[in-house]
C-alpha cells in the first residue's frame, strides 16, 4: 500500500484554488477532506509530497482495500 497508484501534481493556480477553499471553510466536508489530500499529495515543486501512509495517519482517514478506488485521488475536486 505504500505505492501509489497516482502522482498528483498541482499548478500554482490549483494549489492555490484549494487553500482558498480551505481557508474558506464553508465547503462541504467531503470536498474539504479531499483538498486537504490533494495538497498533501502534490508532488510537485511547491507541494509536500506526503506518502498515502503519512497523509491517513495525519488526517485521521481510513484506508481502502483498492487504491484505485480512492475518493480523492484521480477524482475531480471541482464541481
């Protein structure tokens, strides 16, 4: 499990799109759970590259059996 299964890479423009909302705090918890991950995960210069292990550990999530099936990795945080 410590493998991932994607690479998330942010421009400047997402990653700053995302702390917005997480500065906001007004988005619904789901969506504020996955941008949190997504700027965890973000592997590229400006990001902090944290391995799925150490993004659970830290946001208190549980793991799923398929990695494939993560709800924020791959999946659209914009509606």
């Amino acid at each position: 499990m410590s493998e991932k299964k994607s690479i998330v890479r942010l421009n400047d423009d997402g990653r700053l799109h995302l702390k917005e909302l997480l500065r906001k705090g007004t988005i619904p918890a789901r969506r504020l759970r996955k941008a949190q991950i997504l700027l965890k995960a973000d592997e590229s210069e400006g990001g902090e590259g944290w391995s799925d292990i150490r993004i659970m550990e830290a946001l208190n999530a549980r793991a799923l059996s398929d990695p494939s099936e993560s709800p924020a990795r791959g999946v659209p945080i914009f509606s």
